[in-house]
C-alpha cells in the first residue's frame, strides 16, 4: 500500500453515507476545469476523488500545466481505474523527509526539501539538466533550453495514461498551451486532434524550469504564461451547451498586503497565476446575458420580420444555456510561501488532497446549482468562500 492510500481509504469509508445529487438532475454537462501550479495540484486529486464518490464523472476535462497531468490521468483510465492512478502519481512525486527536525528546527524540513528538489528534481517528474548550467549563452537547442528535462514525466505518463482511451473522445479531454513562437494560446483538443504525452507535457513546460515541448514541428511552453484558468475554452465553446462547470483555483486572487518579501514573493505568484479569473467571468456574464436579452428581444417579433435575413443573422446570437460555474479553492497552509508550488513533501500533498475533498464534499452537499435564477443569467458564480466556509465547520 502507497503511502497515500491508507488515509484516502479511510476517508472513503467514513463518507460513504453522504448524500449524493441526482447525476441526472444535475444542470447540463458536467466539466472539471483544471488551474496549473506544481505540488498544489493535489488539491484538485481531492476534488476528483469527492466527486467519483458522488458518482459524477466529468463530461469534458480541462486543464493546464499541473491541472493538465490530472486531466490526462482522469480521462486517460476507465472510471474505476482513475482514483488509483491519481493516487499513484502523487505517490511517485511525493518526497519523503528523511528525518524529522521540525520540532527542533522550525522551517528546516521545509527548507530541506525545497533545496534537495532544486538540486535534484523529483522522482517521475523532472531531473537536473546539468548543461544549463554551463551559462545562460551555452547553445542547449530549442527542445534541451531548461533548467531540467521531463523526461521522466514523459515515462511516468506512458505508463498511468491510456492515450488510446482518451482520443475516443469520453470524456473529452483539452489542455492549453503557449505558441513560443507567437505567444498565442493553443488548446490542444481530443475533439479535434489525437492527443498524446507531448501535448500534455507542452501544457507543463513552464520556462526556464523546463523545456519547450514540440507538437506537430512547432515549440509549446506552459499555458500557465497566458491563461492559467482555462474556463474561457468552455464559455466560448460551440455550439454552448448547458452546463455545470467545476474550476478548480489552486493560486488566491484575493489576499492580504504582503509586509515582508517573502510575503512579496508568495502574493506575487498569486497574483501572476490566478489569471484574471474575476474579470473573465464577469466579461463572459456579460456577453451571455446580452445573449439571452436577444432571445427576449426575437420572440416579441412577428414571425415576418423573424423570417428576413438580417433578422437570423441578429437571432443566432442569442442563445438560451445556462452555465453554472463552482469555484473550488485550494487552501493557505500554514506557514505557506512562495515555493508552495514546488511543496511535494507527503504532508503537504495530503493536507492539499484533504483540503480538496472536504471542499467538493460541501459543494455537492450545497447543490448551489439548484434554485431560482435570473432567466437572463446565462453564465452563473458560485463563489469559493461559502464552501469553504461550510467545510471547516
């Protein structure tokens, strides 16, 4: 048994009793949303493992950089298949303090593990690239120009993904990833193109750690760069369909004055990868309620005026779905800082995955989604904070 197991065994069998929604009653497609950010990735292995629970299975999976390996993970195994792969990944990448000194040196286990991961990467994850250090001009290549190779993510995904499994299209798995070379965003979708670990280690090369990935003859760093909350990609999907779209935050938008650097350094990273989340969602609230005002608009006319060109043109504009968006939060441990995204020690992963758990339990018992609504709302917030709220009592 891993050394993750037993506590999520555990976990399973204590809530086992709560009361699960209604798969069918839920409102439209289901869609898990994967933020990017390292060791914090485990929270969202919490949110999945809740979720499966209740059983609800993702319909479509987006993700990037971190939020991309778990996604490949989930659609790339047959349900039964995913809770144990999640947990095996998470399993290889944890590393295990050799010794306990926290109690006689606060902070020096942290410091520890965040020098010995520097120094030597992380097991199925990342190795030193010892040629970057030969100076910032040393002609590494375009695909060796990092700080580390994947190399052995490449070999740890070939084992716990079935690539075949995912390019059946069930659930629909896309991740994002920046064009190096014209700082577009790309999302690599197994609706349109046959995926494989390439496109899924392009959504992680975040630079300089690591290196640009090349799909298809042309150069992907992370998509963390431009977009490191991919929800856009559902809300300008086409044709829209109703939904319930779960996303995953691992990075706070929201958070205190730092007073001190290193307290800089860690709001910085927030700040830098929660992406904008709040004004993109209150940009697309916007264009879907003037979606649903055309609707409005277009059955007060006479079936005259629907039927001139002009007017079909207006009408396909408006549309009548209704998207329910959750947020999920991952926590501030404490005496967190800015090298959280790279925590990978047994305890933080665990109370990150619990954290994930505990969060998607009080969701799913909430049922935010069901209830009253403006019929104009097409895209509609439940926010972060209630759930947590709820779960810490």
């Amino acid at each position: 048994m891993s050394r993750m197991e037993q506590p999520i065994e555990r976990r399973t069998a204590a809530t086992s009793q709560n009361r699960a929604p209604d798969r069918a009653s839920l409102p439209g497609q289901v869609v898990l949303v994967l933020q990017g950010g390292g060791a914090l990735g485990a929270y969202q292995a919490g949110v999945y493992q809740a979720l499966q629970e209740a059983g609800i299975e993702p319909d479509w999976i987006v993700g990037t950089s971190i939020g991309a390996i778990n996604a490949g993970l989930i659609a790339g195994n047959a349900p039964q298949d995913r809770l144990p792969r999640l947990i095996e990944f998470w399993s290889r990448v944890q590393r295990a303090h050799h010794w306990d000194l926290r109690g006689m040196l606060p902070g020096f286990a942290d410091r520890w593990s965040y020098w010995t991961t520097l120094a030597q990467g992380i097991p199925g994850f990342f190795k030193p690239n010892p040629l970057a250090h030969a100076g910032d001009r040393y002609p590494l290549g375009a695909d060796h120009a990092g700080y580390y190779s994947t190399a052995p993510l490449e070999t740890t995904l070939a084992e716990l993904v079935d690539f075949d499994l995912i390019n059946k299209g069930s659930p629909r798995l896309t991740v994002g990833a920046a064009h190096v070379r014209t700082s577009q965003m790309t999302y690599f979708d197994s609706r349109h193109c046959k995926l494989d670990a390439k496109h899924i280690m392009a959504s992680g090369a975040l630079p300089p750690a690591f290196p640009a990935v090349r799909v298809n003859g042309e150069l992907y760093w992370d998509g963390g760069i431009l977009s490191n909350t991919p929800t856009e990609v559902v809300l300008d999907d086409n044709p829209r369909r109703d939904s319930l779209i779960f996303t995953v935050h691992l990075w706070n938008p929201v958070g205190a004055e730092p007073t001190s650097m290193a307290e800089v350094l860690n709001r910085h990273k927030d700040v830098q990868y929660s992406s904008r989340i709040a004004s993109q969602i209150t940009r697309h609230q916007q264009a879907h309620r003037l979606r649903h005002v055309i609707n409005e608009l277009v059955a007060r006319l006479p079936d005259a005026e629907r039927d001139k060109p002009e007017v079909r043109e207006l009408m396909s504009y408006g549309c009548q779905t209704r998207m329910h968006v959750v947020q999920l939060l991952a926590p501030q441990l404490d005496d967190e800082d800015h090298t959280k995204d790279i925590d990978f020690s047994p305890a933080g992963i665990k109370q990150r995955w619990d954290a994930g758990y505990a969060h998607t339990m009080a969701v799913l018992a909430r049922e935010p989604w069901v209830g009253q609504f403006d019929p104009l709302s097409g895209v509609i917030l439940h926010e972060a904070g209630e759930f947590t709220a709820l779960a810490a009592k």
